[in-house]
C-alpha cells in the first residue's frame, strides 16, 4: 500500500511539470503571475511625413516629404535615438534637399512622446532660375546644414503612432557677400514601431 502511494505522488509530481513545461503562460497565471513581465529594451522606428517649408529664399512655400529611421534605446520613461532623416521639399522659387543624422531625445507619458533633436548633414539647393543669387550661375549650390527642433508622437496602437514635427534649420551658400538661410519645415506622418525578433514582450 505504502509503495502504491509513492507512485501516484510521483506521478502527481510528474503531471504538474508536464504542465508548467507544456503551458509556460497558465503555470504563471497559477503561480499567482509571480514571474515579471519582460519590456524592451530596444526598438527600431521608421516613418514617412508630409513636409510644408518656408525655404527663406522667395516668397513662396515649398511642399514635400520627410523620411527615416531611428535605432532607438529605451529607458524607463525616456528613451535615447540615432535618427537618419531625409527630406525633399519643391517650389516654384527654390527647392530644398536634406540628408542629416543626429541624436534624439524623448520623454514617453501614457500615449504621448515628446521628443527633441540636433542633427547635421548636407544640403542640396536649386534654383528655378539658374542667374539668381546663390546659384553659382549654375541653378543649384549646397551646404552643411545644421537642424534643430522637436515634436510629438501621439500613440494609436502599440505599433503605430501619427507624428507632429518642426524643424529649424541653418544654411550657408558660402557666397561672397555671405548668404545665409534660415529655413521651417513643419511635418505631419506617421511612424512604425518595429521590435527585435528576440523581443517577446508586450507592447
């Protein structure tokens, strides 16, 4: 009798860890969910906005895109990026070209991201009017050009977010008398949040 209760204890033993090997998340939930959830740690973001510009060349307005990626770190409410950005932004004075990569800073509340950011990189202008100042008489001239601003990701899923950006941005011709430009390209998108394929958690 004695040997036949050992066994079914140790077939009861065996059961439970069938289960808890079998069905990891309903072992959790019976252990009270004593396990933590797991956060990132890690992120890559992409996203395509819609750009207006005042290229401070002209009167008129310029319209075109922005788009990039960030490899982003991720804090606890705040996280730190290395964003590529480029923009492409056509009017009928001048039009403006951008490639830029700079650091990113952002402070997560609920739904909301609030970011900041300073990048550098290069800059294509042309002209519509290849004799018009600045153009080198050949219809186009570049230059560093030096960006700054920030904006707002508002969450729609835990993938998804719709963007509002500013950028501030510094140009120099490198002509003689100097010109400088000062142009605001305001921008609308959306963003993609891609997670690390060792990344299970939730979002």
């Amino acid at each position: 009798m004695g040997s036949f209760h050992r066994r079914r204890r140790v077939a009861w033993a065996g059961g439970c860890l069938a289960l808890i090997v079998l069905f990891p998340r309903p072992a959790r939930w019976l252990m009270g969910q004593s396990l933590p959830a797991r956060t990132r740690s890690a992120e890559f973001t992409t996203f395509g906005m819609y750009s207006s510009l005042t290229p401070n060349y002209g009167p008129e307005l310029n319209y075109g895109f922005t788009a990039g990626g960030d490899f982003t770190k991720l804090y606890k409410f705040t996280s730190l990026s290395l964003e590529l950005r480029a923009k492409d932004a056509n009017g009928p004075t001048v039009g403006e070209k951008t490639l830029a990569v700079g650091p990113r800073f952002e402070y997560r509340w609920t739904r909301v991201h609030a970011y900041m950011n300073l990048f550098v990189g290069a800059g294509k202008i042309t002209f519509a009017d290849k004799y018009a100042r600045g153009s080198n008489g050949t219809g186009q001239n570049g230059s560093v050009v030096y960006s700054y601003g920030g904006g707002m990701d508002y969450d729609i899923t835990g993938q998804w977010a719709t963007r509002f950006d500013y950028q501030g941005e510094h140009w120099d011709l490198e002509e003689k008398p100097k010109i400088l430009l000062f142009p605001n390209v305001f921008s609308i998108g959306i963003v993609c949040r891609l997670r690390f394929a060792r990344d299970r958690s939730q979002w």
